[in-house]
C-alpha cells in the first residue's frame, strides 16, 4: 500500500509539473499573441490615418449643375435617384447640393453602364 501511495505521488506530481509547463507555454503564447495584435492594432490605426489624410487632400466637391453636365441628366433625374440612394449628396451650403467627383464618375458608369 506504501508502494502505491508513493507511485501516485509520483503520478500526480508529474501531472502538476507538467500542468505548470502547460500553463507557461499559454502564457508566453498568449503575451506573443497580445503584443502581435498590439503591433496589428498600430499599423491599422497609422493606415487609417493615412487614409483619411489622403482622401481629405483628394476629394473635390461638384455643384449639382455639373453633376448633372458630367453625367448627362436631367434635373429631375439626379433627384430620383438621391431619392432611391444611388447619388449621395456629400454636402449642403446655404441650400446647394454638393456631390463628392469620385460619386459622380461611379455613377455616370454603373448608369450608362461603361465599361471600368
């Protein structure tokens, strides 16, 4: 009986040691993990910094007169389809409708459908 007991001992002193390493491994996996997501979480945020500079710098803003010029429209077409949500409208001042270049030239191809 003596015997047994100190086998199992042995047993479940091995089974801790080894729950320790485990326990370790997981800990250093996780801190590796976290400092990845870390440097991640960075170069995401300097990218979308980046980005938001750049698309700031490039925007250029059309009156709803050439908007309907550049596309060829009517007046009362550019209002139907603000209405139905295919030309957004950037931006308004003192009641003029002002739509983002980038809108307009995706719009003009998807309604004459142009090739890209």
């Amino acid at each position: 009986m003596k015997r047994t007991l100190m086998a199992i001992c042995r047993y479940l002193i091995r089974i801790i040691r080894l729950l320790h390493e485990l326990k370790f491994q997981l800990y250093h996996r996780e801190a590796e993990t976290m400092r990845i997501l870390s440097a991640l979480r960075k170069e995401y945020a300097d990218l979308k910094h980046y980005l938001s500079d750049q698309t700031a710098v490039e925007t250029v803003y059309r009156d709803a007169e050439y908007a309907m010029e550049f596309i060829g429209i009517s007046e009362s077409t550019l209002a139907r389809h603000q209405r139905k949500g295919d030309l957004a409208v950037a931006k308004m001042d003192k009641g003029k409708r002002y739509f983002r270049q980038q809108d307009l030239e995706r719009f003009k191809k998807e309604y004459w459908n142009l090739p890209d």
